[in-house]
C-alpha cells in the first residue's frame, strides 16, 4: 500500500514537472513575460504571480480528472468530452488555439534569440533572427539525436542559472524592492490592469494544458490530480513570483528592456553569469522553437499524406519546418515584447473564455456529476 501511495505521489509530481517545463521555456526566461504581465503593476506582482498559478492550477486539475474519467490523452477528444454535447461548436478551439501557441513560441524564441544576439554580440536584430532562422532549419533537418537530447535538458539548466540570478539580483535590488513595497508603487498603473493583465496570460498559459494530457495516462485517481494541482501549483508559483520579485528590484528601468532578465546580469557585474545565462538562454530558446516545430510537423504531416502531398518523408518534414520556420522570422521582424503582449495577449483571450473558464466551471460540474454516478453504481452493487 505505501509504494502504491509513493508511486502516485511520484506520478503527481512527474505530470507537476511537465507543467513547469512547458511554462518555464524560452520566452519565461527573458524575463519579457514576467515584465509585461505582473511586473510593470508594480507591487501586485508580490501576489497576483501565485493567485494566476493556483486559478491556472485548478483548471489543469479538472482537465486531467476529466481526461482520467474519459480517458482521452490527446486535445481533440479531450475538448470533445469538454464541449459535449456542444462539441462541434468548439472543436476548432484547441486546434487553433494549438496553432497560435506554436506560431508565437516559435516567434518569440527567434526573435528573443535576435534581441540576445544584439545585446550579447552586437549584431544587427535583422541579421540575427535570419541566422537563427537557417540555423534552425538546419537542426531540424541535420540535428543528431544528440542534439535533440541535449536541447530536451534545457529546462534544469535555465532553471538552475535563474535561481542563481534570483538569490544575487534580489540581493542587490533587496533596498528598491522594499522602497516599492512601501510605497505600494503601480507605475501609474490600476489595480482592474493589474487582474486583467493576469488573467490573460493564465489564459494563452491554459494551452500549456495539451502537453500534460497528452502524459496522463498514468493518473489513475482524482487525488493525484488534486497532489498535481498542489505540486504544479507550488512550484510554477514560485518561480513565477521570485523571478518577479527579483525583476522589481531593478525597476522602472527594467520595465523597458526586451530582455529584462539580460539587464539584470549587466547589472551584477559578475561577467561569467551573463555568459552563462546567455549561452543557456540561447540553448533554450533554440530547443523551445525546434521541440515545436517537431509538433507541427507531428501534426501536419498526416494531413499531407492523407492528401498524397510529397511522398518522401523527408522531404515533407523539411517542407514543414521550412513553412514554419520562414513565417515565424517573418513574425520575429515585430520584436520579442510585441510577440509576447500582442501575439501571446490574442491567444490569452482564446484561452481564458475558451479553456480555463469552461475547464472550471463546465469541468468542476461534469466532475462532480461524475463522482455521483460512481457512488450510485456503488450502492447498486452493494445491494
């Protein structure tokens, strides 16, 4: 019984994991996301960070008791089971919020690869994305498995090399900070701002809910989708939050810097930590753009071959990545903070009224109706 009950613990905590990789990508780790949506509210990014991780937390809870209730493990059968008996209505939902989502990470990792580029080497923000563009054409079509393993690990080192920044740049901006708590300073900002900007990125993060389905064949019971909610909670919270709290030492001057976290290291003096994080933020955005141009080519390639569109594999794979690949640079041309507040923002709205609000609301009801007929079909047993 206690290896069954540490078991599951161990699978709660695996599917909290995948959570937080998919949230803490790229594009999290420039610091852009935690800028745009709770940092430039001033002293509400002390809190609102855990309150959008615990009402995002909720709503990944029920979408795994519903996968686990319906036993659907991939989005279309998953938003089938949601809608129903609606579901014709909202099938497109998850695909073109599926869409969306590949379209800006892609971006947002190329053009945070450029803005990086620029900042690190100097070198021109057009030239820059363009490069990272062919280089990641080339990965995609050459890359070893090697090189897929090594850009999959990305995740521990970026977290590492932040929590690093985090203890030194809370340090050094601990008297700013305590000066904003103080003051309660919003830079001109509304508290209504403050709850709506939140709102929205739990909405374009809702999406994160895919990848977790799609690994959840493991939960057996609704208390290890209450021990995920808990674990994912936890720590997506607070990282979230200690990556604000640190990024507030260093305002206002850090409210205008496409990569906020770069800033910090500038800052620090310490040269080796802003190689470091350099380097790793390139890995990381790199592997964030080609583990989603894997899924696009996942996801369209059956479409091509259903249609008896270019019969090589190869050569389909490569029309694929290419496509993507060219679009998002085109996209990158815009820079990293109108990706993230425009492209990411319009994906929010998508996922906050189509994903996280049904999830809770139609999820919580469908749950418990659930639940019910279990006992139900209990008793009639018993009897």
């Amino acid at each position: 019984m206690g290896n069954q009950k540490s078991g599951s613990i161990g699978t709660a905590f695996a599917m909290a994991a995948v959570w937080f990789a998919t949230h803490s990508g790229g594009g999290f780790a420039t610091g852009n996301q935690e800028v745009n949506y709770f940092v430039k509210y001033g002293w509400y990014s002390l809190f609102l960070p855990l309150v959008a991780m615990i009402l995002l937390g909720w709503g990944h809870r029920n979408a795994l008791v519903l996968a686990k209730d319906y036993k659907t493990y991939d989005y279309k059968s998953f938003c089938d089971a949601l809608f129903h008996p609606y579901e014709k209505y909202f099938s497109m939902v998850f695909e073109f919020g599926f869409i969306m989502l590949i379209i800006c990470g892609v971006s947002t990792s190329i053009a945070g690869s450029g803005a990086l580029l620029k900042s690190s080497l100097d070198i021109p923000y057009g030239i820059g994305i363009v490069a990272v563009g062919i280089v990641l054409l080339l990965l995609t079509i050459f890359g070893s498995e090697l090189i897929v393993k090594v850009l999959n690990l990305k995740t521990y080192f970026i977290i590492i090399t932040l929590l690093i920044l985090c203890v030194l740049g809370i340090q050094m901006g601990a008297f700013n900070f305590q000066r904003v708590l103080a003051t309660h300073e919003t830079f001109g900002t509304s508290w209504g701002d403050a709850v709506w900007h939140m709102l929205i990125y739990i909405g374009f993060q809702a999406f994160t809910v895919l990848p977790i389905i799609s690994v959840s064949h493991h939960i057996k019971t609704t208390k290890d989708c209450n021990r995920f909610m808990l674990f994912g909670t936890i720590l997506n919270g607070a990282f979230l939050a200690i990556i604000c709290i640190m990024l507030l030492g260093f305002s206002p001057e850090v409210l205008n810097q496409t990569l906020p976290v770069y800033f910090v290291t500038t800052k620090l003096a310490l040269p080796w930590l802003k190689i470091l994080y350099s380097v790793i933020l390139f890995v990381a955005l790199l592997g964030t753009a080609i583990s989603l141009i894997f899924s696009t080519v996942a996801r369209f390639e059956p479409v091509l071959i259903k249609k008896d569109i270019l019969k090589s594999l190869r050569t389909r794979r490569i029309a694929i990545s290419l496509i993507t690949i060219v679009l998002c640079t085109g996209i990158s041309v815009f820079g990293l903070t109108n990706i993230v507040v425009k492209g990411y923002g319009s994906v929010g709205y998508i996922g906050l009224f189509f994903v996280l609000l049904p999830e809770i609301i139609v999820g919580t009801i469908k749950i418990r109706k659930n639940a019910k007929l279990r006992r139900e079909q209990t008793l009639d047993k018993a009897v």
